[in-house]
C-alpha cells in the first residue's frame, strides 16, 4: 500500500518541498529501504522510527517497505524527517488516515519512544506551508514558538507520534498556536545586565559609536590595551533600536536554520550580537561547508559584527568579508549547490596601533621598531579598510578618569538619540521595501547624490581632504553617508560644514596616516 506525507528539506535558510513516499506490502523479504540522497543521519531514521513505532502501540510492517524521498536530486539531511516517516507508514498500513496528510507539511525527530524533540528551520517550514497553500504546520512543540511568527498558517505542535496519529485521524483536537504566544514575541526587560553608563572617559569613542549605530555604519577602534574597546563593543546592543519585525523574522529565519534558536536563552526579541575567535577559519566567518550553511557574518544579520583583535585574524578570512560588507548578501558554491544568504551586519573591528600595543601612549615605552609596526598594520588591506566607515583612535585612560564615580550616560539615552536619527532615516527611504535597507550606511549612489548634497565650499574642502590623505572614491561616498547621518542626529535638514569635517577625522586612520 502506497502512502504520501509532505515534508520539507532546508537548503541554506530556505525550506524546499519533499515528498516522503512509503510503500509496504511489496514481495521479497522483511527489509527497510530509503532512497532520495539521504545523509547518515536520515539513514538512521530506520531505527529511530521503527522504535518509536512499536513504543507507541502500533504494528510495524512485516514485508519489505520502500521510502523515497522526493526529489532524488536533493540532498536531505538531518533527523527532521522522522515524523512524517513514521506517519507514512502508520498510513501505508491503514493505522492512519490518509485524507488529511496532503493538508499538511510534517517534520519533526522522534525518540526512541515515540516524543518528539525540536529541530532546525522551523520558520521556514512554515513560510514553506504558506507558500504551498498547505492548511497548517505539524512540528515538535519545542519548534512551534517560532514557527508561529509567521501568520496566515495554521502551527499544530504535537508531543508524540501518537499524538500525531490521533489528531490526524480526527480523535484528538489540537489548538494551533496563535502568534501572540510566542515566546519570541516576548519583548527583552528594559533592565540590561550592560549599560554605557559603565564607562569612563572615551568621550570620542563614545561619540563615534552613536554615529555608527545611528546610520549602521561599520567602526574601527584603535588603542593600546586596556582602554576600553572591548568594553564598548560589547555595550553596543543596548543602544541599538528594536528590530522590525520584518528584520525579526529575517534574524530568526537565519538563526533556526543554524539551530540557536533550539536554546531557550536565544528566544528573545532582539538584535545578534556574534563575536568569533580570531582563529577562525574562512568557512566558519563566511559560511559554507559539504552542505552549505552560514557563517558567523550571516548569523550577525541585522545586527553586529565584532571583531577583536582584528589584525590576528587570517589574512584570507578578512579579505572574504570585503564584498559581503559592500553587498549586504554572500553568495556560496559547493557541489551540494549554490545559496545566497544575507548579511547586513553592522561591522565593529578594535585592534592595538601596533604588535606591542604602546605606540602612541604616553605612560608606556613601545618597543616595536617601525618596520614591525608598518608589517601589523598591513594586515589590515586598504581595500578592506575602505569599507569601514569610521576610524576612531582610543587613548588610553589616565587613573583620574578611572577614579571618577560620577556615571556617563546611560544607554537608555544614547538609544533614545540612535532611535531618533534611524526613524528620520526610515521616513527617508520610505519607498525601500527591505527594512534592513533603511539606514544611511545603505544608501545607493543615486541616493547619496539626491540625500547628501553639499555646496561648493564644502566640496573643495573635501577634494582638499581626500588628495591630502589620499582616499579613495569609496571613501568620498562614505564620508558623505556619514555626515548625513551625523546631520541627522543634530536633527538638520542639510548637511552643513561642522557635519562634513567630523566625518572627514574619522578617516584619520586611512591609507597614507595608517601605514
């Protein structure tokens, strides 16, 4: 007897259809086949399912039993495909019926005993259930919160085959989940265990922050150890506004594809925040793999890059992220196919001045010779450098601004001012149709020149600007994005002189002045 459930195969952050064919009663001996380009975890389904089966009170068959997955050409992999395995079979043998499998997409891992446990890519398995006209999502109840982001789709969460099989044949009701249950939709508390408040001194990184949160832009702090780069990194996700929701759903779809969304303690409603080792490997920071997936600059979509110690990082690894930053997406090859995956990241990057970390303080002797100094900063390309919209040098502190009890201001009031300029930025690119693309950092050529226009005065000082430190013309349109966004936050209309020269001294570090 032939049966057919529908699943779904997850290709990068997308989910594809697959039919899981089953048939059983066929001549020969007892034996269990799977075709359709299954991986060893698919393959192992076999006892998983046939556990599961008898556990829960049902027969198992006793002839040869066919299972393709469908289409062959399509690699699946992962335990997802327990559940409408096991389904199919209960099915195939009369013990389920058949009328209601092709209303709905099926996918979930099943223990030995028949409950089921989460698994990846739930947000798209139901975007796939909406596109396909599907009336709802059958899934583990530890997937559904996310899942149920999605409207317009029915998410049914099950806790057992049994379950399953019962609901299916109409002797068991199930709520389906409604969106406001979602633990995701749960807001984080205003308290943040962080605060800018902690800070003290570094008026001008503070400042530099501001702007690039403000307009998204990518930052470069450099200063000798113990300055407080990676303190002011790490502070950056309590001033930045709250995600759309469209950007939300973007974040999730990424992060569930990955498998962080499994955890309990990455369910909230906020911005990422990846900061990798700088031993990582070119796959690990860009994404790939047999089966390509992302990377830690994909899984920072909508959200923040940081990079310490910039200049350690393999030189391959830094110069992979050149086109990605210039795009917004990555694009990656590999015999199993191509996928496409986004990365709007707003990239933070700190490094030292030079191997020893002293150049330039005044408290300390650095001793590394200028042939050292110019060998570590080279590490840092130009071309890459080009792509970092503002330099900004952090000194060290004095013991008197370390002894200081009086707070800085606190992050609830630097997000206010970045909340303020982003929704000026918004009104502004109204007419973009992707949330993400509506910061200055984003602006198109054509953008710039309607949005960013400066007189004559202010062009000769900077064509004087750019021949003197000798930047490039990527950095002319990022000098001029970042004065709008610095004219956004005084709450100007226009750009005017004191906009323009700010923005002109956080290209200090640029080309000739660097190395």
């Amino acid at each position: 007897m032939l049966a057919v459930t529908q699943s779904a195969a997850l290709v990068g952050v997308d989910a594809h259809p697959v039919q899981v064919e089953v048939n059983t009663g066929e001549a020969g001996e007892l034996k269990f086949i799977l075709v359709g380009l299954p991986d060893a975890a698919v393959k192992e389904s076999q006892d998983r399912v046939f556990s599961a089966i008898t556990n829960s009170g049902y027969r198992m068959p006793a002839t040869r039993t066919t299972i393709n997955l469908a289409p062959g050409d399509l690699r699946k992999e992962g335990p997802a495909y327990d559940l409408p395995i096991a389904i199919g079979i209960l099915a195939s043998m009369k013990q389920c019926q058949e009328e209601r499998l092709n209303d709905f997409l099926i996918a979930g891992e099943l223990s030995l005993s028949g409950k089921t446990r989460p698994i990846r890519g739930a947000l798209a398995m139901a975007l796939l259930a909406r596109k396909s006209g599907k009336q709802g999502l059958i899934i583990p109840a530890e997937s559904a919160d996310e899942a149920a982001l999605v409207s317009e789709v029915n998410i049914y969460p099950v806790t057992s085959l049994d379950q399953t099989v019962r609901f299916l044949n109409g002797e068991l009701e199930i709520e389906p989940l409604p969106s406001s249950q979602s633990c995701f939709y749960q807001k984080p508390a205003e308290a943040q265990p962080l605060d800018f408040s902690e800070v003290k001194g570094q008026h001008a990184v503070r400042r530099a922050v501001e702007i690039a949160v403000s307009g998204g832009h990518n930052l470069l702090m450099i200063g000798s150890p113990g300055s407080g780069k990676s303190m002011i990194a790490k502070r950056i996700p309590t001033i930045m506004p709250q995600p759309e929701t469209d950007e939300f759903l973007e974040i999730l779809s990424i992060q569930s594809a990955a498998g962080i969304t499994l955890s309990q303690e990455n369910r909230v409603f906020k911005r990422p925040f990846r900061s990798p080792h700088h031993t990582i490997s070119d796959v690990g920071l860009l994404g790939g793999g047999t089966i390509p997936g992302p990377g830690e600059i994909s899984l920072a979509h909508n959200g923040v890059l940081f990079l310490d110690e910039l200049p350690e990082f393999k030189r391959s690894a830094l110069e992979v992220l050149r086109q990605p930053l210039e795009d917004g997406k990555v694009s990656i090859s590999r015999s199993a196919g191509k996928i496409t995956l986004p990365c709007n990241v707003m990239l933070i990057a700190a490094m030292n001045p030079c191997p020893c970390g002293y150049t330039g303080d005044t408290s300390r002797e650095c001793r590394c010779t200028v042939p050292q100094i110019q060998r570590y900063r080279s590490k840092i390309s130009g071309p890459l450098l080009d792509r970092i919209d503002l330099h900004i040098e952090a000194p060290a502190l004095r013991i008197k601004e370390l002894r200081d009890t009086q707070p800085g201001e606190s992050s609830a009031t630097i997000r206010a001012r970045c909340e303020q300029a982003r929704l000026q930025q918004k009104e502004r690119f109204s007419d973009t149709s992707v949330p993400s693309e509506r910061c200055n950092a984003r602006m198109s050529h054509s953008q710039i020149r309607k949005y960013c226009t400066i007189n004559k005065e202010q062009g000769d000082l900077l064509q004087q600007a750019m021949e003197q430190l000798s930047l490039s013309a990527r950095a002319y349109d990022r000098i001029l994005k970042v004065a709008r966004t610095i004219a956004d936050l005084a709450q100007s209309q226009k750009i005017d002189t004191p906009h323009l020269l700010e923005a002109i001294q956080y290209r200090s570090l640029d080309r000739n002045l660097f190395y």
